[in-house]
C-alpha cells in the first residue's frame, strides 16, 4: 500500500507537467498564430489568406518546441509561469493588433 501511495505522489508532479505542456503550449502557440496571422497582412504584401496558412504551419513548429521544452525545463512553476505570460502576451497582442486594424 505504501509504495502505491509513494508512486502516485511522484506521479502528480509529471501529470501537472504534462497538463501545462499541451495546454499551456498550445495557447501560447494558437496566439501566436493568431498575432501573425494579423500582423502579417498589415506589415507586408501578403494575402490574409496566406498569412493565416503560414502562421498556421508556423504554430505547430512552436507548438513542438514548447512541448519538448516544458520536460526538458527543470522547474514547474517557471514553466508554467513562462507559458501563462507569453500567452497573455502573444494572445493580447493578436487582440490589441484586430482592435487597431478596426479603428476601434
């Protein structure tokens, strides 16, 4: 009983690891796609089709490298603290860029 108890306890840290990687991860790599998909069309020649595909394709990139970060980062509260700013970050950006473009 006790080494099932022991083991569910060095468990959690991982799970919290792993819940903070997918989803932290892919909220930072979905706003960044949004911020560039928005900036793009604005600070080039491109199509807003074509730059919402490009940050797209760029967004599993980011996506990937956040994953295979967040277990190779030593610290769980700076991963997590990490990925909440630069969501906050990239999706307030991506906001505040769609408000500017609209005049608002």
């Amino acid at each position: 009983m006790g080494l099932k108890r022991v083991a569910s306890i060095k468990a959690i840290p991982i799970v919290l690891r792993l819940v903070a990687a997918i989803g932290g991860g892919y909220a930072v790599a979905a706003g960044l796609a949004a911020l560039a998909a928005v900036a793009l069309p604005q600070a080039t020649a491109m199509p807003r089709s074509e730059a919402v595909v490009l940050a797209s394709m760029l967004a599993f990139l980011v996506y990937l490298t956040l994953l295979i970060w967040a277990f190779a980062e030593p610290r769980l509260a700076r991963l997590c603290l990490i990925l909440v700013a630069a969501g906050i970050a990239s999706w307030g950006g991506a906001w505040g860029l769609v408000r500017l473009a609209a005049g608002s």
